[in-house]
C-alpha cells in the first residue's frame, strides 16, 4: 500500500532523513517510535508528500508520489497529478486543524464536497453517518470551539475518512490532549484498525502501540533502527537505542 525507498530529506544542512525505507501493507497497522527530533513526523508528512524529498521514491498503490522519473531523472509530479494521489490518503494532525467559522457537520462535508464534487445531500448523509461513527452524531450543528480538544480530534478523524481514504497518517494525534481525553480518540483509532483500515501512526502511546500495532518501527537520528512486532520490539528489542529510549518512556 505504502512503499518507501531510500528516501532522504534536508532542511539546509540540517539531514533529518537519511536513507530510510519501509513498507506497509494493505490493512496493516504500523506505529512509528522514537526520540522527539528522530523524524518520524517528517517521515509521515513525506509519506503524502506535505515534505518534499530530496532524494528516493515514495509510492502509495504502486502510483508515484512527489518526484517521477522523466527522461532519467527525477522530476516534481504535476500538481494535479499529485492531488490525486493525496486524495487517497487521510492525515490527521496533532492540532485538528478544522475550520472555526463553520458547524461541525460542514467541516466534515467539505473536502468531499470540493475536492471530489460529490452532491450536497450525498457528502451530509456521509458525513452524519462518519459522525455517529466517531460518537458526535449530536454535535453535529456545534462549532469547534464549542467541543473539548478529543472531540475536536474525532472531528478531524471523521474529516479525513469523509474522503474515503486506502490509508490514514496520523501524526501524534493524542500528544495535544488532556490525559482523561487521550482514551476517546484511541478507541476510535482501534475501532478503524478492527475494520481494516491501513494505518501509520507517529504516537507516545505505548499501550496503543502495542495492543494495535501489527508491526511497530523505531526511528533514532533520522534513521530507521528497528522493525519488529510489537512483542519483539517491546519484550527484546535488538538495539541498544531502542532499549535506552523504551526505558526511559515506559517507566514513567
């Protein structure tokens, strides 16, 4: 579904990717671990190409994303081409990012409404349905200040799944939560795991890491340092590295 090769990213001098490759299946659940600064965030955003790449090959279904080759070397895709593609792929983001000068149910209706034309009556009956899904069927006429940061965060979920997303990037999508609202989002994150949806998650949860996950990656200094399941990774990583950090997030 997702296939990563060798793909590296700068910000001036700074190498924030170095040569990092992984691939998800369809249906598979992969959490991304590691230090704040290690690049996972980045790693995701490049996945639906919100960071340009300097180097590599990013492919979402087998469709290029980001640079195609053209007459031997590596070209940005037209946009066009690029929105296309991107509008296979859900993101949710740490901050909700939804609109506050339109009710809820509008938030969700929108995206599906002009990106994917789709009728008015159409795009409210979906998105009524994503709503009650996620649990806010009732706050459907509310505007997002008047929701708690959880709520919001369920918006922003239902949003992207009004799209109907092949896969779903979420990054840190509980580390701007109070902790008694963490609980609500990740049941719903479960809850689309349960259903097959394909998934990368950049979280600090651990418990959701090892319950969800089907594979569980650690990033350290830009680089990919292990991939296992989430009883290896857990129980007897290989790497130093990531037996220094899980000491130190598992035992607070």
């Amino acid at each position: 579904m997702i296939s990563v090769k060798r793909i590296h990213k700068s910000y001036g001098k700074l190498h924030v990717l170095k040569d990092v490759s992984l691939n998800v299946e369809q249906g598979e659940v992969v959490v991304m671990i590691g230090p704040s600064g290690s690049g996972k965030s980045t790693l995701l955003r490049c996945m639906n190409y919100l960071e340009q790449i300097q180097e590599g090959s990013i492919e979402i279904e087998g469709k290029p994303i980001g640079l195609i080759q053209k007459n031997g070397k590596l070209v940005e895709m037209p946009q066009k081409e690029l929105d296309k593609v991107r509008s296979e792929v859900g993101m949710v983001f740490q901050n909700f990012n939804l609109f506050p000068h339109v009710s809820v149910l509008e938030n969700v209706m929108m995206a599906p409404m002009t990106v994917k034309k789709t009728k008015r009556e159409e795009a409210e009956k979906l998105a009524r349905e994503l709503l009650r899904k996620v649990g806010l069927a009732e706050k459907a006429d509310m505007y997002p200040d008047q929701l708690s940061g959880g709520q919001k965060q369920r918006v922003a979920i239902a949003r992207a799944l009004a799209m109907k997303p092949k896969v779903m990037l979420f990054d840190e999508p509980t580390s701007a939560l109070d902790p008694e609202l963490v609980g609500e989002v990740l049941t719903v994150m479960k809850q689309l795991a349960a259903e097959g949806m394909t998934m990368v998650v950049v979280t600090h949860e651990m418990g959701f890491a090892r319950e969800v996950a089907d594979r569980v990656v650690v990033m350290d200094g830009g680089t990919l340092i292990e991939d296992g399941t989430p009883e290896k990774i857990f129980t007897a990583p290989d790497q130093p590295r990531t037996q220094a950090f899980l000491s130190k997030v598992l035992s607070h």
